[in-house]
C-alpha cells in the first residue's frame, strides 16, 4: 500500500475500521484519543500524515454528540499537521433525519452538521444511505452517497427465499423499494403510515399484495423499530408467510430488542455501519468493509466510483 495512504479511526466504530485496513492490507494510523475530566475530548496523530491522502472511518452513532465532536477534532488536527486531503468516511451520518423545518423554529441540523464539517477542513464526504439523497445539496465537497443494497440483497438472495415481495415501510422509502424490487426480480408493496410523533406511527393502508408472499421490508434506518414491529405485525395480518427486515443502519435504541423480538419478524439484517452489541439471535449483520476498501482505493487511485457500483459486491 502507497506511504502517502492513511487510514485511521475514532472509536465510533473501530471494529469496522479495523476490518477495512485489514481488507485493504495496511495498519490503522495510532491515534491518541482520551476525555479529560470534564469531559473535552483530546486527540494526537501518532504518525507524520505531512502530505499524505488519510481516510477518518468514523460514523456519528449514538452518542452522536461526542462522536460528532470527536471526528471534527481529528479533522482539525490532520489539517494542522499538514495532511494534503482529508475524506471522512461516515456509514452512519447522524442528524441525517433533520433535513427539513417540517414546522416553525425548526433547525435544518443535517446542513449544520454539512457546515462544521466543511469549516473543519474535510475535503470529501463518504457516506451509505443518507436518509434522503438531497442532503449531498448541503456540502460544496464532493459526497459520494452509496447504497447498501447490493450487500444486504446478495444476502437476501444467500437464503434461497420463494415468492418475496419488497415492502416499503412508507411512502418515502418507495423509490429504495423500487429497486429492490428489481434487483431481486420481484414485486414490491407499499405501507402508507401516519406519523404520530417522533419514533412512533400508525398503519393507515397496505398498497399491494402479500398474500402468500415472504414480505422483505427494506428501510435505511431501525431507530427504536416501533415502525418496522407494526408493520411486520400488519403484513402477517394480510396473509404474508414471513417478515424478513433489511436495513442499512442498525441504531437500536431504547426497546428495539423487545420489539424486534415480535414473533412476527423472522429475521433482521442489517450492516455495520454502526457497531452492535447485545443483540437478540435473530439479528444478523453483514459486513461493508470489503465494500469500502474498494471505495478507498479507488478515491485514492482517482478510479470512477462506477467501477465499484458494478463491481463484485454489486453483483447479486
């Protein structure tokens, strides 16, 4: 691996780091990362990164705030150490849900978070599933915004299913089934929600059949999974055989455990993009580190990011 390539990581997610530097056959850079007493967060590059190309593997997770934080103060100590580019490869991008004032004297957070990290000195955005694609418009920085699919579906495909129908869990999620739907050569439905408050919804209608059908509901993110256990209960109410999930990110807060344990829902898959623990046997994770050491080395080598996107890992 070239000497001016560099690769390091917060502890959002070193699991996941450590598994891309092994995919891509170099070490993780040191870096020194500790909380003083009232809570400041300090952090030293062990290594001369002078002229070099580093890739900060660091996804905003709960606790989103300190992860956040933490990625900004790296960023600014590569930039004062002289480092030539700086890509912030984020899986999870959190705040991604505040992209709109969806009432009066709300922020739009997703772009606050956009600005801090530009102003930081981040010079490309490496992300998976944002939780709507306009939130690329925020940054004036390259984002290269990628999709989960091809791993999660080749998984789908691994379990031999018959008779699947893609569910999208709401209107919005549409499009993402769509091409699920063509990429598993299949039918798609649609469940039309109304949002009661945050983390919690209503099912108001089932566009589709499922009938008969092992339903695969596809969404990017299961927050505290209220959305997806209701669902997964109505569609087993429509006749649906099984409930499989996919999701690209797997927060899992509060009573997600007790909720996905629901005798309804078969299975859930999910990346990680975000580390897990604890989790009931039923969740299955699958891994996007080879996915993003070819992301990695194609940024550095100047590649097209299409010759990922049709690569192996497209190939489902």
């Amino acid at each position: 691996m070239d000497k001016h390539l560099t690769v390091l990581s917060g502890t959002a997610n070193r699991e996941l780091a450590e598994r891309v530097s092994k995919s891509l056959g170099t070490d993780l850079t040191t870096v020194d990362i500790k909380r003083f007493n009232d809570g400041e967060t300090y952090v030293k590059i062990q290594k001369s990164v002078r002229g070099c190309h580093v890739f900060i593997i660091q996804p905003t997770s709960p606790p989103v705030n300190d992860n956040l934080m933490e990625l900004l103060i790296i960023v600014d100590a590569l930039k004062r150490a002289s480092a030539k580019e700086i890509t912030a490869v984020i899986p999870y991008y959190g705040y991604s849900r505040q992209d709109r004032k969806a009432t009066s004297r709300e922020p739009i957070t997703a772009r606050l978070v956009a600005g801090l990290l530009e102003q930081a000195g981040v010079n490309r955005v490496v992300s998976f599933d944002l939780h709507v694609d306009q939130i690329q418009g925020f940054f004036d920085i390259p984002v290269d915004n990628l999709e989960a699919m091809p791993v999660l579906a080749k998984s789908i495909k691994e379990r031999k299913l018959k008779d699947m129908v893609v569910v999208a869990p709401d209107v919005g999620s549409a499009v993402r089934a769509r091409r699920w739907a063509k990429s598993l050569q299949t039918d798609m439905a649609i469940i039309d929600k109304r949002r009661i408050a945050h983390g919690e919804s209503q099912v108001m209608n089932l566009i589709g059949e499922v009938k008969g059908k092992t339903a695969i509901i596809i969404d990017d993110i299961i927050d505290t999974a209220g959305t997806i256990s209701t669902a997964s209960t109505e569609l087993m109410k429509q006749g649906a055989k099984e409930v499989y999930i996919c999701a690209t990110h797997g927060i899992f807060s509060k009573e997600a455990m007790k909720k996905l344990a629901n005798k309804d829902i078969k299975e859930v898959i999910v990346t990680d993009t975000l580390p897990h623990k604890d989790m009931i046997d039923k969740i299955k994770t699958v891994s996007l580190a080879p996915f993003i050491a070819e992301l990695i080395t194609s940024i550095f080598d100047g590649e097209p990011m299409g010759i990922i996107v049709q690569g192996k890992h497209a190939q489902i």
